[in-house]
C-alpha cells in the first residue's frame, strides 16, 4: 500500500510509502485523499500524523508525470481537503520536504520537523513555480519577502531555520513520528488554527525587503522565466483574493510546465542522475574507498584532496620535497578554512577533516591507499614516471587515476604494471567546487575499477560522465570547436565582446574570450604548439591568440589577452587587441563583415553539435544527454536550454 493507515491511541498515523522520494503521484494523492475520507469519517480518530516511509518527506510532484494528462485527484484538490479537515493534520518532516512535498505539509494544521530536515520550494530550477497552494498559502505562514526569497531561488531552508520563520511549529526532540503523536494528542481538543487561507499575507519584514528580493531575482534570472512569474505569484497572492489568487498560480505554473524552458530543466535533471550509469556494472562491488593518494599539492591537486577531505575521506599528498608538500598541505588547509568560514564544514568536522589529511614528500606513504589520482605536471614522461613510482607501493588492488585533462590515458595507464587499474578521472578547477567529472575509460579497464571511479564520484558528490579516451575527452574537444569557431569568427568580422554579449545574451555564464582570459591564454597556446606538428595543414588555422600571447599577453593575470583589465580587474574592450584582430584579417585577404549576434550563436551551437555527433559516433560519450550533462557543468552553457544537444533538437 502506497499510504498506510494505523490509528494508535486516536491518533491516526497515514504513511506515505512510494519510494525512491515519495513523490506525489497518482497513487499518493489517490491513498491521501481515501485517507482524509477515512479519518474524518471515524470517531475514534482525534487528530491525524502525515509521515513518510524512507529517507525523506514527500520531495515533491512526480516530474516524471509531466507531460502526459494528470489523472485525478489532482493535488491542489487533496491539500483542500486536508486543509479542510475537520481534525488536525500534523506533518512530521524529515529528509527534504520539497516542492508539492511542502505545499502538503502546509495544507496541514501543524508541522514537526526532524533536526536534520530541510523545507523548499525549488520548482524555479525546473523551470516552474508552486503549483499547489505554495505561492498562496507560504507568504500566509511567513513574511511575504521571505516568501519570495525561498520561491524565487529554490533554495531549501534547515529546519531550525524554518523555525525562526515561523514555517513550523516544532523540532523533534527524539523520534520524530513519536514526537509528532505526541503533539497530536496535546492539539487534538484544542479549536483548529485558522486556515492559511483564512489568514492575510504577512507583511515584509522590514521596509523595502520585499522590493529588494523581488530585484534582485529580476537580476539574477538572465532570461529565465521561472523567477519572474514566481514574482508574479506573490503579487498576487498580496493583492488577490485566495481563490483567484490560487487560479492565477495554477495557471502560470501549467505555462510553465508546458513550456521549453521547463523541458530542458527536466531534461537537464534526469540527464544528471542518467550519467554515470554503466549497465555492465551491474552487480559488480566497487574496490574499498577509505584512503586516497593525491599526487602533486599544486592548484589542482589541492582542490582533489579538499574535496576527498570534505567528503569524509583520509587523504595523503605526495610532493617531490618537503618545502612543496608544506605548500601543497597550506593550500588544503586554505580550502578546509574557506569552507569552514562558508559554514559547509563546522568547527568540529573541519578539525576531523584537517587530522585526516597528511602531506609527505614520500611515496611510501601511500601504501595503504586505495585509489591514487595524480594531478602533476601535463606532461607525459612525468606521469610516466609518478605510475612507475607507483607500482612499486601501492597495493595491488589499489585503483590509479590520472587527472590528465587531455592526454592520452591509455598510453599513461601502459606505464602502470596492471593498466586495467588505471582510469582517467578528470576533475574541473575549482575541483572542490565543480561537480563534474569526466571518468575516462580506456580500453581494457577493470570493472571493478571503474565501479570505483564512479564510486569516488558519489562519494564526493559529483556528476560523472563516462569519456572514451580522445583529445580532450568530451569537455574540452567539444569546447575547443567551438573555440576555434569563435575565433574564425573574429577574423570574418566580429569582435571578442560581441562573442561573448551573444553567448552571455543566450544565457552562457560567461562569454568565451572572457573565460580565457580568466583561465590563462597561455594554457591553450602551449596545447597549440604541442599540436602544431601533427596539425592539418588544410584546416583553418587562426593566429590571433598566438599573437596576444607572443607578446606576453595572458589574460586577467598579467591584465591583458583578449579584453584589458584596469585596476579593478573588470575586463574592458582592448583597441590593441581589436587593431591585432583587424590586422590578422587584413593580413589573411579577409574582408570583414559584421555578424549578427543571431549567426554568432547558430554558428557556435551548430559547432558544438557537429562535434557533439562525432564524440558519439565515436564511442567517446554515451549518449547525448551526456554530452549536454558535460557542457551545461563545464562551461556554464544555460540549464533551461537543456545543453546543446536536447537544444538542436537531439
Ligand atoms: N519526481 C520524480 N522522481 C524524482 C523526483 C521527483 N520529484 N525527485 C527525485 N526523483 C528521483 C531521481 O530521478 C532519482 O531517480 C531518485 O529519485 C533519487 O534522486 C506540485 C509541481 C529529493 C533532494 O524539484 O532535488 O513539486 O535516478 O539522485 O541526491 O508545486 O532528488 O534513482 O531512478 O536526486 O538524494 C519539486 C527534485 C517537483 C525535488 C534527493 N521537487 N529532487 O536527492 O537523490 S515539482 C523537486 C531533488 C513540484 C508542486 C511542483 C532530489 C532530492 P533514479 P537523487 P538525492
């Protein structure tokens, strides 16, 4: 049974069991609606406990459910009914009660809430707002801009937080559901609160709050739709009465939802939880994972070993001397302090943390590690000789992972002893930050490995992608097209920051020559003139980032590349660089022409999805929502357009 009923001394506890997130499909909004049927109709019943089976509260609408005619009874009607209840409901939360998760606990009379539970509307980041009383009934419950701020962002409130809000009335002392009958029985006789929508919007809880939100959302919604109708939904529920002010929502969330940008967020979410999942591991157990070597303390290999830290594990770094392993192990501990200082470690955990790490300059030290990542110099005797090193120390069921971000991992793991324990696992800088991470597989390897890689990944809370072995795996051979497209353009006749106001104006984070120049041109031009022998002679070759670098311009960091930098590091348009550019073309017989920002991003997304086919023809990726996982977390392509591919229609 998907909602259970058990009455225990006139308490009727209703459990929710539809894992893997009791989300609020038919059957849930079938069983809760028989069961406000049952308990009302019963005298021995006094008051009722909502609870979920399984590790959390109802985590929301089942999206898989959309798209296609939602059967009755659809959830707006359910929380009516329970709102309209003659007894009191009592939501006991625990997990993350999100989305129709929270619209449900607001329907009841009274919330309870474990230590550890988290309470959220994120609908926005699907491209939606509440659909079931949220947008209504939570500026009832809380101040009207806090509202806002928990609609508009998606982000989830823990639940002390939502205490102070006024979100809930209580915070389990012990067992939450025995905790939640017991406040039942002491509310059971008292006079029912009065209906959230019996009640007027909460006023702001302070002068011009609500206004400041509501901007800075506009702000941060760069084209997305979601954020600006949530606004909406607020206004309304301020200045409409509830039932019109509840068909208004219901309204603006069914456009919502059958709109594309909502499409490519759903896309986009199961795209994420897809990757990764390799169907010939079934059953196979991954290697123990409690000890990691890092090899190499610089900017990388760092932010590896914070993440590992961060995630619970022991970590052991290996540099090639003393003064380097105090280098590297201060940047770890700069990293641990900076989460600590970001509140995503307390005090307590970033003490544990920093006692499990240790910085040798030894590779003795590692023999008790599981897996190993090196992240040392892109140089492919040095890596030849640290998986040399390495044979001689680790265990031999001991995984060895290189974080190469274009080498040929294959030819690395031919240096190893056992090759099949080697895999490539590519981490994205800031490693401890980015959640992707490219699992490159070459031919050969493990199954047990493997399944160890993608363990890590979990484990860390990452998203993997599983990349065949090719020049840049998926990430950077797709970005490198389009690079190089990029730069095509600048001698046809565009400009670096007419490039990048189109891709930012499509919804990009950043616009191309801006991330290079923040990354460093000087990273690209070596990889240039690593390839330059081995270069078709036939493919279109553009000199203009070999020029800005000959003559010592790198980017942001020597504060100039493509833009020009003042003091306050803002990127500014460069006359220097736009007379090299007019030069360059002058040079190559090329009259220039001016593109339009609409060429600008077909030529770009035509690239990506041109070498987006080769990379699955090849084998190299999975499939293509793979691929859109890999460019949307790389390289800050716009979540509600779904990724190049699901954007070309893939
Ligand atoms: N519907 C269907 N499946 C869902 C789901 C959902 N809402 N949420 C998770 N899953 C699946 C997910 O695909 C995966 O499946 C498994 O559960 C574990 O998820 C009416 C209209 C709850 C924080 O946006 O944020 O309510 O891959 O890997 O990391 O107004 O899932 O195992 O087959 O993410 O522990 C609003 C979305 C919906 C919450 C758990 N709710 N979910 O994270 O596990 S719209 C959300 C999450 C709505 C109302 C509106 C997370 C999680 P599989 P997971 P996790």
């Amino acid at each position: 049974m998907t909602v259970q009923i058990e009455t225990r001394d006139g308490i009727a506890l209703v459990t929710i069991d539809n894992p893997p997130v009791n989300a609020t499909g038919h059957a849930v909004r079938q069983g809760l609606s028989d069961a406000v049927a049952r308990t009302e109709g019963d005298s021995a019943v006094r008051a009722v406990v909502l609870a979920c089976a399984g590790r959390t509260f109802i985590a929301g609408a089942d999206i898989r459910e959309f798209g296609q005619p939602l059967a009755a009874p659809h959830l707006p009607d359910v929380l009516a009914r329970i709102a309209g209840a003659r007894k009191p409901w009592v939501a006991a939360i625990h997990g993350t009660a999100l989305g129709g998760g929270l619209e449900t606990a607001l329907a009841c009379h009274y919330r309870i809430a474990a230590p550890g539970a988290a309470l959220g509307l994120p609908e926005v980041t699907l491209g939606l707002i509440p659909g079931a009383g949220g947008t209504v009934r939570l500026p009832r419950l809380i101040t009207v801009d806090r509202a806002l701020d928990m609609i508009a962002s998606g982000t989830p409130v823990p639940a002390l937080r939502a205490r102070e809000l006024g979100l809930i009335d209580a915070i389990a002392g012990g067992d939450l559901v025995s905790d939640a009958l017991a406040f039942a029985r002491e509310v059971a006789d008292r006079p029912l609160p009065a209906p959230l929508d019996d009640r007027p919007p909460r006023p702001e809880s302070a002068e011009g709050a609500l206004k400041a939100v509501a901007a800075r959302h506009t702000d941060r919604a760069r084209g997305q739709r979601a954020p600006l109708a949530a606004i909406e939904a607020l206004r309304n529920a301020q200045t409409l009465p509830v039932a019109e002010a509840l068909n208004a929502e219901r309204a603006l969330f069914q456009a919502l939802r059958d709109g594309a940008q909502s499409k490519a967020l759903r896309h986009i979410f199961f795209a994420e939880r897809a990757a990764g999942r390799v169907d010939r591991l079934k059953g196979i157990a991954p290697r123990p994972l409690d000890h990691i070597g890092v090899i190499g303390g610089g900017t990388m290999g760092a932010g590896i070993a914070a993440a590992c830290l961060i995630a619970g594990l022991s970590v052991t770094m290996i540099e090639r001397d003393a003064d380097a392993a105090e280098a590297g192990r201060a940047r770890v501990a700069g990293i641990l302090d900076g989460a600590r200082k970001r509140g995503k470690l307390t005090p307590e955990d970033h003490a544990v943390r920093l006692a499990a790490f240790a910085a040798r300059d030894n590779y003795e030290a590692l023999a008790e590690a599981d897996l190993v990542i090196e992240a040392v110099f892109e140089d492919m005797d040095v890596k030849h000789a640290v998986f040399a090193a390495l044979d001689g120390v680790t265990r031999p069921d001991a995984v060895l992972a290189s974080n190469t971000s274009y080498l040929d991992v294959a030819e690395i793991a031919r240096a190893a002893d056992t090759p099949a324990r080697v895999l490539g696992l590519h981490f994205f800088a800031p490693a401890h930050i980015m959640k992707l991470l490219e699992i490159v597989t070459p031919e050969g390897l493990d199954d047990s490995a493997l399944a160890t890689g993608l363990a890590l990944a979990k484990r860390l809370g990452k998203i993997p992608v599983i990349a065949g072995v090719c020049d840049g795996f998926i990430a950077n051979r797709i970005m490198s097209r389009y690079r190089r497209e990029a730069e095509y353009m600048l001698e046809d006749g565009a400009l670096p920051w007419e490039i990048d106001a189109a891709m930012e104006n499509y919804g990009f984070a950043m616009g191309i020559f801006r991330m290079q120049d923040l990354s460093g041109l000087d990273i690209s031009w070596a990889m240039r003139k690593r390839r330059a022998a081995t270069r078709d002679p036939a493919e279109r070759y553009v000199d203009i980032g070999d020029r800005l670098c000959e003559a010592g311009h790198f980017g942001q960091k020597t504060g100039r590349g493509y833009y020009r930098y003042g003091e306050d590091g803002r990127a500014q348009r460069s006359a220097e660089t736009e007379a090299l550019i007019l030069a360059e073309s002058a040079r190559k017989g090329i009259a220039r022409q001016p593109v339009p920002e609409t060429e600008i991003m077909a030529r770009l997304l035509a690239a990506m999805q041109d070498e987006g086919a080769c990379v699955l023809d090849e084998g190299i990726a999975q499939s293509a929502a793979d691929i859109d996982v890999v460019i949307v977390n790389a390289f800050g392509f716009p979540r509600w357009k779904g990724g190049p591919m699901f954007a070309g229609g893939a």
